[in-house]
C-alpha cells in the first residue's frame, strides 16, 4: 500500500529527502576542460557536494544534481558557455540565490549549472529617468542599500533577499505588489543570452524608456520564463520615490469573511495601501511565538501606508473607520522605522513559523490568485476545507492582489498525509480556476504545476508556449523540464 501511494503523489512531491546523488560522469573530461577554458579552472566544480547544493531550491522538490557547476565572471563567458554547451547538446540550467519555491534548479537531465551570483554589478544608475541596470548577481537588498541615499528604492519584495534577475525570471512580486505592481510591471529591457549565444537586448541596446509600441514584447515574454528560453545577463528595472513617510498597522478580526472584506472595501474606497497582508489565526499564533510578537491570535490585517505626513493622516483614518465597521479591533500603530521592521521581519518569517509548528517536518506552499471579488469566497472556503482536512497548515498572503498561500506543514514519510496535501492542493487550484484565478500569483510553474498550467491556459495556450519554446530553443536545452 506505501509504494502505492509513493506513486501517488511522486509527481507532485517527490521531496529532497529522495535525492538523486549520482555520480559526475555524463561530461568528458574534454568537456570540462573546455568549460575551464572558458571560465579559468578556479570557477568550475565537479564536486559533489558542490552539485548537491545547486541541485535544489527552497521547495520540498528533492534533490536533483547539475554534471558541472561554473560562475562567468562577464556576459562574454556566459554568451560562450552557452555556445559550448548547446553545441554539445548539454542541458543549460542558470542558478541565482536559490531562494525558488517550484524546483526551478533541479537538474532533472543533468548539465550544467550557470552560477551567475559573480556577475553582482550595478551597472549604470539614472536618477532623473528612475531606471537603473544591474546583473543577475545584484539581491534586492543590495541594490536598495546602493539606493539609499538617492530618494529611490525598488518596492518588489517577496521576502527572501532574492536575486532579482531570479526575481525577473519567476515573475515574482510580494507585500508591496498591491500599490507598486509585479516585476512584470517593472522590467523595463533585459539583455538575454539565447541558447547557442546570441545576445538579445529585448527593448534594444541600453533603452529604458517607459513606454513603447514597438513590436512584441519580447522583455514580457522573458519575464516569469524560469529560464527556459535563455539566461538573463541584465535586467534594467523601473525605480520608485521613497515615501516621504510611513506607517505600518495591524488589527485583528472576528472573522476570516470580516478580514477579507475589510480588504476589499479598503480596495474599493480607493486608499492607496502600500501593502495589506492576511494572517489566519494559526498563522498569527506561530507568528507570535517564532518572532515574539505579542499580537492577538485571530484573523489579522498587517497593513502598510506609504506618502505625506498629511496623506497618511487621511489614509489612516479612512482605513479606520471601514475596518472597525467590519469588527476589527485590537489596533496596533508601527510609526518606528524599528517597529515596522519588527512587523514586517515576523511577516517575511511567516514560512519558518510555520515550518516551527512540527519539528523536523517539510513546508508545502500553495499559490493560487483570484480576482479581488472572489477573494472572500475562496479564502472562507479554504480555511474550512483546512481545518476539516486535519492537515497542519496555515494561511497567510497578499489579499491587496488576491493572492494567497497555505502552508502546509508534513512529514515526508508519510505518504498518506502526503496524498491528503496533493488532494488538498489540488482542490484549491481546481477552486480558483473555477473562480477565474490561476494556479501561481508569484511562484512559477517550476516542476509541479505543468498540469495546472495546461487546465489554466488551455490547449492552444500550450501549443502557443510550445512554438515559442521550440523557435527560441529547438533543441529542449534550456532547463528542460520546468514550465511545459
């Protein structure tokens, strides 16, 4: 019966404690040398605790080696490394931070791995344009400690201290998404090494403009890629003022359907939220004893307000009255930058939190979005569909978008507990496409959603991303495996 359900629910979870070791062996010598060449010797390894670590992201995907790592110092050694390997038809599979959450590193044919964290220039900042160019290496932290004292600050943040050419090729977003938009509304051009090593610039050569009709949009169609199309060797992003002022709050519900409606009436009212994030009341409980918060354990808002002293006056006190009009209490103001760091540090450790509940246990998160006016209709059902599965597993996201996540906490083990989270995932995709929604707000398809991805696009939306693939990448090289 165990291999039975094994089998079950290999698809969806084959977990990093089935890693697939192997041994190096799929690559000449030759070939390696080659690679040396390339690189010089001190940056390609065939170690195996050096593949181990690139075999794997952040997710409950288990462990699936590269043949070769090796760190480009330039996008002439990417443009020649990519030339050598798609010659030699050897698998490509480019590696930020490592922070991903769908499998999208997993070697699942091998190949070589493009370490691409070397490459950690700022290379040219425009105040006047609000535009800026970095290389894939460049974290999110790093570029906004470089903003600091220029009166401008990149706002995507999805928590971990993400590469954010990783962050393009995912399509990420985060707390700040509902007021500053995606990094799909923020990538402005990206210098792309196709396979086989031509250089693309998808806007053309150092353009940064903030709007075109000019053709496709090629730089959309890199953006949530999971570098199946070619390797992001710079991304040109749209930069922000930074508020002249801020102030951070939470409050907590009676309810699931009184927190969620607080956010759409707050949505709807037309204050500009810089982030309003969900917390159920497991979440918050975990939340309280992993960051020491001392927050009431119930439904919670965390919500964040970005402008003028006297904008955030009138913001504040509009938000008040339509939260305690839908039973809110408990509120906690957060005007201290130390304050809002605190709250929003507990937020962004939520996944460890969670992950605290059961000691020794893995972490699942779902990712579904759905349209604003669905929100409360889906987020009341699931947490009744939670507590009834007897899963451990919290809720948490960014209502201000409609997107949500549950983090299912299980032993790998146990593969019966294992059937009940694919079934119980699956149902809440299912539920949210029924809803007009999509199976990632945020995450990607990576490994586990190619299925969904088909049921949310359909046939020809497949078949369209399929003649893409293969015009870009016709012979499959390209981090086979992930997306379709």
């Amino acid at each position: 019966m165990a291999s039975l359900l094994r089998a079950a629910t290999w698809g969806m979870f084959p977990w990093r404690g089935y890693c697939s070791r192997g041994t190096q062996g799929k690559l000449s010598e030759g070939f390696v040398e080659a690679l040396k060449a390339v690189v010089g010797s001190p940056h390609v390894s065939i170690a195996a605790a050096v593949r181990e670590q690139h075999g794997h992201d952040e997710s409950m995907h288990r462990c699936q080696p590269p043949d070769a790592v090796v760190w480009p110092q330039n996008v002439e050694q990417v443009s020649r490394l990519a030339a050598l390997c798609y010659g030699q038809g050897v698998p490509i599979i480019p590696f930020g931070s490592g922070t991903g959450l769908e499998g999208g590193v997993c070697a699942v044919q091998g190949g070589v791995c493009v370490n691409l964290t070397h490459m950690d220039r700022i290379l040219e900042l425009n105040p006047e344009d609000f535009s800026v160019v970095v290389e894939p290496g460049v974290t999110r932290k790093a570029l906004n400690t470089h903003l600091r004292d220029s009166g401008l600050w990149f706002p995507v943040d999805p928590g971990a201290d993400a590469s954010l050419c990783g962050m393009v090729a995912t399509g990420a977003s985060g707390t700040n998404a509902v007021r500053y938009g995606t990094m799909r509304d923020n990538v402005l051009n990206l210098e792309v090494v196709l396979p086989g090593g031509r250089l693309l610039h998808s806007a053309g050569p150092g353009r940064h403009f903030r709007k075109s009709a000019a053709g496709y949009n090629l730089t959309g169609l890199f953006v949530g890629s999971e570098g199946t199309l070619g390797l992001i060797t710079a991304a040109t992003l749209r930069l922000h003022p930074a508020p002249e002022a801020t102030v951070a709050a939470t409050c907590a519900f009676p309810s699931v359907q009184a927190a969620v409606d607080s956010t759409v009436h707050i949505l709807q009212a037309a204050v500009p939220v810089a982030r309003i994030e969900f917390l159920d009341d497991v979440m918050m409980d975990a939340c309280n004893r992993h960051s020491k918060l001392n927050c009431c354990v119930a439904p919670t808002l965390f919500l964040e307000f970005h402008g003028s002293e006297q904008a955030l006056a009138e913001q504040v006190q509009r938000t008040e009255e339509i939260i305690r009009h839908n039973g809110g209490s408990h509120f906690s103001w957060a005007k201290e930058a130390e304050e809002r760091s605190r709250l929003w540090a507990a937020r962004h450790n939520a996944w460890y939190a969670a992950l605290a509940l059961r000691p020794g246990c893995k972490g699942y998160s779902t990712d579904v979005c759905v349209p604003i006016s669905r929100l409360p209709e889906i987020l009341v059902q699931t947490k009744e569909d939670l507590q009834a599965s007897g899963l451990t597993g919290t809720i948490v996201g960014h209502v201000g978008d409609g997107n949500f996540h549950c983090i299912l906490v299980v032993d790998p083990e146990d593969h019966e507990e294992l059937l009940r989270v694919k079934d119980f995932a699956e149902q809440l995709v299912r539920r949210a496409l029924a809803l007009h929604g999509t199976c990632t707000g945020e995450h990607g398809i990576g490994l586990g959603k190619r299925q969904l991805l088909q049921e949310e696009v359909g046939t020809v939306g497949i078949e369209t991303m399929r003649q893409l693939k293969a015009t870009l990448d016709p012979r499959g090289l390209m981090n086979p495996g992930k997306v379709l």
